[in-house]
C-alpha cells in the first residue's frame, strides 16, 4: 500500500496547505524548510553531476526544486491514491526531467 491509510500525510504538507496562507510565522518556518530541502536536493543532484551520473551544464536548482515539488505533490496524492503503478509512473516523469549520463 503506497497511499497513506490513515489520511495523515506529512506534518509538513499539511501545515502548508492549512496554515500557511494564513499565518505568517508558520509562512516562514515552512518556507526555511523548503530551501534547506531544495538544498539538500541542490547537493546530491551536484555530487552526481561530479560522479559523472548525470549530465553537467543542467540547471540543478530548478531540478532540486522540481524534486521537491514532487515530492509535496506526492505526499496529498498519496492520500487520495493507492494505485501504485501511477505514483511510479509520476516519479519517473518527474526524474525523466534530469538528464543522465549513458
């Protein structure tokens, strides 16, 4: 089972879509949480680029944060989906944007 059986999803979605147009604090706090995020991706996406997986000269920036829009997206997708083969298929979608080395 890939979608969450509970509805609960992750803290962090859900403050985003609850409180986050209203409360500017937590506007704040989640915004922090995205750019460490997007970074984290920023740095693996480099280390790969030196590893020589994928190809150099792409805007790793905008694929980490393609990343994690995939990643929140799935996150409230998975509440209202089970299917396993259409997650899958919607995170190689989303990776088919990196371009690897062969």
């Amino acid at each position: 089972q890939y979608a969450d059986p509970d509805k609960k999803s992750c803290f962090i979605v859900n403050t985003t879509t609850e409180l986050s147009s209203t409360e500017s604090e937590i506007r704040e706090v989640l915004s922090q949480n995205k750019a460490e995020m997007i970074e984290i991706f920023s740095e693996a996406l480099k280390n790969s680029e030196e590893m020589g997986e994928i190809k150099k000269g792409q805007d790793l920036k905008s694929l980490a944060s393609m990343i994690y829009t995939l990643f929140s997206g799935l996150q409230i997708v998975g509440k209202l989906s089970s299917n396993k083969e259409e997650l899958i298929n919607t995170v190689n979608a989303g990776f088919a944007a990196i371009q690897l080395n062969s």
